[in-house]
C-alpha cells in the first residue's frame, strides 16, 4: 500500500468521525443539553484531535516508508521481543504443593 492511500484513508475517517462529533453537539445544543458557550469549546476540541490525529498518523507513516528494509525488521523484531516477555509475565504462577 503506498503512503498516499495509508494518509488519505485515515484523513477520511478521521474526518467523518469529527464530521459526526460536531452534528451530535449541535443536536445536544438545540436540545438544550449543552450551553451555547460550551459548544465552541466542544467544537474546537473536536477539530483540534482531528488534526492531531491526521498528522500523527502521516508523520510515523511518512517515517515508516522513509526506513530501509533492514530497520522496519529491527522495529519489528523488537515489539515481537517485548511482546513475547511480556506475555510470559502475565501468567499466572504455579503454587507448590506442600507435603
């Protein structure tokens, strides 16, 4: 998959989930849930992690298709290694049997 589908895909969705946030606080202001006031505020969050989110995941797809092959392994072969111990460490231990 190239980098351009990765970044507009997730633009895309982000943008619809930001899309439904801002028409679900409407409706709760019309409704008179919400103050007006607070309304801006609720918007302007909205939008600010929609774009925190988009450049969040173009800056690490932009660095994942800057790596070489060999890097993208090392990355790889290091989160299976803390997978693996860490797995080991959430089962449950074994009591002895005492006699």
């Amino acid at each position: 998959m190239y980098e351009p589908n990765v970044v507009q895909g997730c633009e895309s969705i982000v943008g619809s989930l930001a899309v439904m946030a801002i028409i679900v606080t409407a409706l709760v202001t019309m409704v008179g849930l919400v103050k007006p006031a607070d309304t801006v505020k609720y918007c302007g969050a909205i939008v600010g992690i929609a774009i925190v989110l988009v450049l969040f995941v173009s800056v690490f797809v932009g660095l994942w298709w800057s790596m070489s092959l060999w890097q993208k392994a090392v990355i790889v072969a290091m989160g299976i290694g803390i997978w693996w111990m860490r797995r080991g460490r959430n089962r449950p231990r074994k009591k002895r049997e005492e006699e």
